[in-house]
C-alpha cells in the first residue's frame, strides 16, 4: 500500500508543476454567460492539443451546477479529421469562482483560471497558477489586435512567458 501511494504521489507531481501566487484572476464570472463556444487564438504549446488547428472549446452549465466541456480540435496535416475530449469543470471554491478546477480522465483534474475577461464576454485570457499553460480564446475566429495585446499585457504581468504563445490557425469551415 505505502509503495502504491508513492507511485500517486510521484505521478500527481509529474502532471502538477510548481504553484505561483501571483497569478491574479478576474473576481467574478456569471458561468451562464460564460458557456457556449469560444474559439481558441493562442495557446502554449501542449502534449493534447499538438498537432491541431481550428481548435474550439464548448462549454455547457450543468443541471448540478458543474460545466461539461467539450474540446474540438482539427488535424493540422489532415483538416478533414476531427479530435475531440469531453470532460467536466467545477468551481470548488464559491468565493473564488474565476478558479475552476477540470478534468478530463478521473482522477486528475488541471486548474483553470480566468485570468481576464471582456465585460461582454467576446474574449478570455485563461490560465493556470504553475504558469505552464496559457490560452486566449475568443467568440469568434479572430480578435482585434488591441484587445490581443491587452490580453497579452495581463499574461506578462502575471508571469507568463508570452513568447511561448502560438497562434492557432481557424481556417477550417
């Protein structure tokens, strides 16, 4: 049992980088406004999301209040195939509802926290406390520069290294 609970514990550091406390998130979200389709514009380079274009993101509020997810994500060498994961995200502390935890194989959960939000909710900067991901997501397939930037300028002042971004192609139909 204690050799069992040591693999878990080095398998959870593993997908678990270093915590920072100076990310600051956004201090409200209405998750009712929040779901729908978002598509995403940047993002840090990733093991589940290499290789994809067109990439979107759909999130649906939940009868028990939790968000079910789903990821879709287009072939970057074959446009016509089509990858996609489901998963669930939570708010679990009320007080801090721009923390969201998500999983999408049990029992591992990442952390997802909205660290800038357009007043209209066109466009979000999300991100995560270990610094080791990042993505700028969008309701629709492009964004203007100056709010890019802005995004970007919110990113850098929380530590992220914005030069990591990559720009996600949304050419598909």
């Amino acid at each position: 049992m204690k050799s069992l609970t040591i693999i878990f514990m080095s398998i959870l550091s593993i997908f678990s980088g270093p915590i920072t406390t100076s990310v600051k998130v956004v201090g409200y979200v209405d998750l009712n406004r929040y779901t729908g389709t978002w598509y995403e514009i940047a993002r840090f380079p990733n093991s589940f999301e290499r290789g994809l274009k067109c990439v979107t993101a759909t999130y649906t509020l939940r009868n028990d209040g939790r968000i079910t997810v789903l990821n879709k994500g287009h072939k970057v060498e074959n446009p016509a195939v089509e990858k996609q994961s489901q998963g669930v995200a939570w708010v679990p502390d009320k007080t801090y509802p721009a923390k969201l935890k998500v999983r999408f194989f049990w029992p591992f959960s990442g952390d997802y926290w909205i660290l800038a939000l357009d007043p209209s909710y066109r466009f979000v900067l999300v991100g995560d406390p270990s610094l080791k991901y990042l993505w700028v997501l969008s309701r629709t397939k492009t964004i203007e520069d100056t709010d890019y930037r802005h995004l970007l300028d919110i990113a850098k002042e929380n530590g992220f290294e914005i030069s990591k971004l990559m720009l996600v192609e949304q050419n598909c139909r």
